[in-house]
C-alpha cells in the first residue's frame, strides 16, 4: 500500500482507492505556452513513480493530465520532454470524455505544484523547480543522458523545491553513467538475491515515493563489499522498477 504526504492536512496519510484494485490520479502541471516547464516536468515525474509504485504494488493505475500540459511536449527548449525522461503517458488528458467518465470529477491522489479546488483524495504537493543552468556555467540539460535530469530531480525529496544548477546536472550524468557501469559490470557475476534487510528498505521507500533514501540506500550497496556482486545486481534492477533509470542499458556494451 502507499503512503503519501497530504498538503491538505499535512500528515502521511494511506492511499484508501475508491475503486477496489484501482487508483486514479490527476496530475495538474502548470499551464504553460505549448507544454510544462521544469516544474511541471517534476509533477508529471512525481506521478510516474506513484504509477510505478502502485503497480509493483499490485493496483491499476488510470492517469490523467489536465487539459493544457501535454506530457510529451516542451515549453522550453533547454529541457527534454517528458517522454525522454522516461515518464509514461497518461491514461487520458483533460479534454477526455473517457476520463470525466471514470473519475467522475474525482481523484484519489492530486499531483500539483501549485493550489488547485480539489476537495477530494490526497493531495501530494511538488516543490517547484528553480533552475539555474546556462551555458557559462557548464552543459545545459539536452546536452546530458535525459534521464540524468530525472535522476537530478529525485535527489531531493519531491514536496521540497529544488535547485538544479549546470553542476548539479553534471554530478547526476556522472553518477548515472558509473552506476550502468557497475551494474553491466556486476551482470557477469551468478545472480544471488538481495538480502532481506535491503528488499524491506527499499520496499518501504516504493510505498512512500522515497527516492532520497533508496538513492542513498543504493550508494551503500554499491560500496558494501559484503553485498555480493550478484546481489547488487539484482538490488539495483529490482530499485530501476520505478526509479526508471534504465540501470541496465550497458549491459552487453563495451565500455565507453
């Protein structure tokens, strides 16, 4: 079962579906000229892991995005759109007939970064995106892996606003490339299942949409030469299930 913060009560509060064995969620990215910016970017990424986690969970997920934002498309040109990062497309948009018949002008989870009149399901707040990346200051996102800036923007907890500077950027693409690394590295090795203590962590930060903890539960693992190889392996594959990071893309690849 998932757990999320509610803005509206300020509590951790447990996702109760209406619907047996389905959840309906409404992401609301900010309006913008052609498609979301950075921050709406993060709404629709914050939505992906809830997909993610409620399916590993064993729930049917039905999203929609409100009419306005399109996921796969950029307002800004500097940014990777929402398909690059990984992020699946919604069930249905805001000018569905399908989805105003489902969700019947309800939801059981709200993603926004901003007030929206909802007075139904949880409302899970993201904090909004200051960027400051400029060519001067080092690579601008489209010139990293996309899904660098998705591993950027789950460094910090998702209701807290983040700063995402050219460095920041850089230490993310540089961290995602080691990890693939390790991971085609650790591929070689017979495969072993990970240790229970690691499975409950890293099942408890799927429940509460925790990217910080299980990113640094990860850095631990890797480093832990008591964890065998195989295991890491398994550790890190099972963790990409709804980090989306694509960990195992180097498997089978010479190395760079």
């Amino acid at each position: 079962m998932l757990f999320l913060l509610d803005e509206r009560t300020a509590a951790t509060t447990q996702l109760r579906p209406a619907r047996s064995g389905l959840v309906t969620i409404c992401a609301h990215p900010p309006e913008g000229a052609g498609g979301p910016d950075a921050s709406g970017l993060r709404v629709l990424l914050v939505t992906d892991l809830i997909v993610r986690s409620a399916e590993l969970a064993g729930l049917q997920a039905f999203t929609m995005v409100t009419r306005g934002s399109q996921p796969s498309s950029n307002a800004n040109s500097g940014w990777p759109t929402a398909d690059a990062l990984g992020i699946h497309p919604p069930t249905a948009t805001g000018d569905s007939h399908d989805s105003e018949t489902l969700l019947d002008g309800r939801a059981d989870i709200h993603v926004t970064c901003q007030p929206i009149d909802a007075t139904d399901g949880i409302i899970s707040h993201v904090g909004h995106v200051h960027t400051r990346v400029t060519r001067a200051a080092g690579a601008t996102p489209s010139e990293h892996d996309p899904l660098a800036v998705r591993l950027a923007l789950m460094c910090v907890p998702h209701h807290e606003p983040v700063d995402l500077t050219s460095e920041f950027l850089t230490t993310a693409d540089q961290a995602l490339r080691h990890w693939r690394a390790q991971v085609a590295q650790w591929a070689e090795a017979p495969s072993q299942p990970m240790p229970k203590d690691i499975a409950t962590e890293i099942q408890a930060s799927f429940a509460s949409i925790s990217t910080v903890p299980l990113l640094s539960l990860l850095k631990m693992v890797a480093a832990d030469p008591q964890v065998p190889a195989g295991a890491r392996f398994e550790t890190f594959a099972y963790a990409d299930r709804v980090l989306g990071l694509d960990l195992a893309r180097a498997i089978g690849q010479p190395p760079s």
